[in-house]
C-alpha cells in the first residue's frame, strides 16, 4: 500500500472508527449507571470525547502497524474498556447482560445510520466518492464491531453476555477463561477461525438486515 492510498483510507476511516469506539464504550457506562454503577461516570468515561476512550497501543499503534504489515487484509484493534463495578448493579447477572449488550447495540445504531446516510445523499444528488466511501466505511467498520464483539467468549461482550445467561455454576466456571480470552481471541482472528466461523456468517446476516430496513430508501433510488 502506497502513502498515498494509506493517508486516503485513514481520513476515510478516521470519523467512524472514533465514532463507533466512543459510543461504544460511553453505552456501556451510560447503562451501567443507569443501572446502579456510576464508575464510568465518576471516571468521566461516560462521554463522547474520543481521548477518554482510546488506548494508544490497541486503538492506534497496533491497527496502523497492521495497516502497513498486511496493506489493510487484517486489522486488530480494541479501545480501552469502560470499568464496570457488577457488585454496584441493583441485579448483577440480569443488568450486566444490558450492560455488555450496549455496546454492540450502539455499533448496529451506527451501522443503519451510516447505510441511511449512504442513501441519503444520494437521493439529495451528493454523488461525491469521498463521502459515499465514508458512509460506506461506516457501515463496515460498525458491522464488523458489532460482530466482533458478540463472539461468545471473555472478555468481550459476548462472553459477558454468555456468563449473565448461564446458570450461576456455569457462569463460574466460564469465567475461568477470562484471563486467557483475549489470547484465544487473537489466535482465532490470526488463523482465520473467527472469520470463517463466526465473524462473515454473522456479517452477511447483519448486511441483510440492515439492506432489508433500508429498504424503502433504495427503492426511491430506482
């Protein structure tokens, strides 16, 4: 990948992935107080100011490095996680489940609007490639969030999700993991596992969701 094509992909890129890595995160703080814990909050981590919410070496060292590595085929990257106190929440295992499930919900959010923004300008006769490409950026970098995140295993959301659903002896044990999650996690991603199994089923599916709800847009296109 030239320098050229490198600076174009990540001023294409740059908006959504803030976007979609800050109210991620500032989701799960918002429901995690409305819940009973105020951690985030106290922290000032229930925000839409990016700065609060990137991790130097996970959100813009590892992606970069990978960016130049591989020329954009693979790319890593996670944000600094929200701190969520379960022992805060009014009920633990059934509000923790909202908690973790905020934050790829606020992805799918961004994704429709991105998709509805797409078409949008379109219909307003905006035919310049630089935003149709951003809107586009959009819609991916959210979908591939949204996914990613639910994949069933600590620490990500999904695993959260998983452990506030299992019977409380289950949930445990499950837990064991943790600590090893994000190891697993990355070697299934690097092996292509995770993307076979997991991450372009679930990607298409999420794809014809949103192109069902958009719909009627693209029907005034035609």
């Amino acid at each position: 990948m030239d320098i050229s094509q490198l600076i174009q992909n990540i001023s294409i890129y740059a908006i959504p992935v803030l976007l979609s890595i800050t109210l991620h995160e500032a989701a799960h703080g918002y429901v995690a107080r409305h819940f009973g814990d105020n951690t985030a909050w106290n922290l000032g981590r229930v925000t839409l100011n990016p700065f609060k919410h990137i991790d130097p070496v996970g959100t813009i060292l590892i992606p970069i490095a990978l960016l130049f590595m591989t020329g954009g085929k693979f790319l890593f990257g996670y944000a600094k996680p929200v701190p969520v106190r379960m022992d805060r929440l009014r009920n633990p295992r059934r509000d923790m489940l909202w908690v973790a499930l905020a934050g790829p919900g606020s992805n799918f959010i961004q994704a429709i609007f991105w998709a509805a923004l797409y078409y949008l300008l379109q219909l307003g006769g905006i035919q310049e490639e630089f935003f149709l490409k951003m809107c586009s950026g959009g819609v991916l970098v959210n979908v591939v969030m949204f996914v990613f995140n639910l994949f069933p295993l600590l620490p990500l959301d999904g695993g959260r999700i998983l452990a506030s659903l299992l019977p409380p002896r289950l949930a445990s044990q499950f837990a064991r993991i943790e600590p090893f999650g994000f190891y697993i996690v990355l070697l299934l991603v690097v092996t292509g596992v995770a993307s076979a199994l997991w991450m372009m089923p679930l990607m298409h599916a999420t794809y014809a969701v949103i192109e069902t709800l958009m719909a009627p847009l693209i029907a005034l296109l035609k």
